[in-house]
C-alpha cells in the first residue's frame, strides 16, 4: 500500500519542458536609471506668450536604481534598492518619504512601498511601517501592517494595526490600536 503511493506521488512529478507560447516569458526593463535624482516642478500661474515664469519644486525623487517596465501591458517602476522622496506643500514645507523597495503603477496612480517606510513631515510627525499603499490621485496612504506613529505636537505615540493617513500626516484614521496611548485634555477652566 505504501509503495503504491509512493509511487503514485513520484509518477505526478512534471517533467514537461514548457517551449513557445506557453514557456515563461523573461521580462527585460526598457530603461534602467542608476543614482538618479528626478525634480517635479509645476508653474503655479498661466504664463502669457513673452512672461519669464518661475516654477516651483513639488517632489524630488532619488535613489540607487530605478527599473522602467512602462512598455508593459500593465506598466510599472521598481525601485528595488530604496528610493528617497521629498514633498513639498504651497509653504514650502517639506515630508520625507522613504522605503527599502517601491513599486509606482502608472496606469493606476498606485504606490506600493515595502521594507522600513519612514514618513516624516515638517512638524516632526513621524509614521514607521513595514509596508504602506499610496494612491497618488486622492493624496491617501493606507497599510493593514502594524504601524507606529510619533506626534511631538501631542507628545503622543500610537501603535496599531492597519490605518489610513492624509499625504501631509494631518489626518488619520486607525484601524486598530494597541498598547497605551497618551491623549492630551483640553481643560474650561
């Protein structure tokens, strides 16, 4: 009994070597960028035919290695060594973002970073997550990862699980909390 499935466990082994249409199909990016650094800027105002118009700086992306996967079906950026990203408000106020690999899907607006992201805006909010999602149309982040958020303002540290976190860290919503959180009192006296 034994030896017939034994048997009949090593007769299911898939010897087939796949070739054509059907073999696995290598994917090859069509550019690679090695320690780039790549600028945003917008004109804040129409400029008219013979107006000498000043940008101004909205992100600075950089990192080691950038892999452009654009001529896809579904096409896509890798950033598999890291990638740094500075945000820059209308006050010129600037949030780091930054992540041991990242992946932007253009066709959707969708960011994925994974591996030790570090949000930090200007006021010194701090957000610490293994993995966070960023949807580039609405200016939303969102993680169903544990989460740890620094707020000097409050002088209060929140950890969780899972949330959803406005681009700037103004506004946030926590799936779930864990441990003790400080809440800080307003008193009428």
């Amino acid at each position: 009994m034994v030896l017939s499935i034994a048997m009949l466990f090593y007769s299911c082994k898939d010897d087939y070597e796949r070739v054509g249409d059907e073999a696995e199909k290598e994917i090859f990016p069509q550019g690679v960028a090695k320690d780039f650094v790549f600028t945003y800027t917008e004109i804040p105002e129409k400029l008219g035919a013979e107006e000498d118009g000043s940008s101004k700086v909205m992100a600075i992306l950089s990192g080691p290695l950038q892999n452009d996967f654009e001529n896809l079906n579904f096409p896509y950026l890798t950033f598999p060594e890291g990638l740094l990203l500075e945000i820059f408000n209308e006050n010129n106020q600037k949030t780091t973002v930054e992540s041991d690999y990242g992946i932007y899907y253009s066709a959707t607006g969708l960011v994925d970073l994974q591996g030790n992201v570090i949000i930090k805006s200007d006021d010194g909010k701090r957000l610490e997550t293994p993995q966070l999602y960023y949807d580039r149309e609405n200016e939303w982040a969102f993680t169903q990862e544990t989460f740890k958020f620094i707020n000097p303002e409050d002088g209060t540290v929140m950890d969780g699980k899972g949330m959803d976190i406005k681009k700037d860290l103004s506004i946030m919503k926590a799936h779930r909390t864990l441990g003790i959180m400080l809440i800080k009192e307003d008193s009428d006296d």
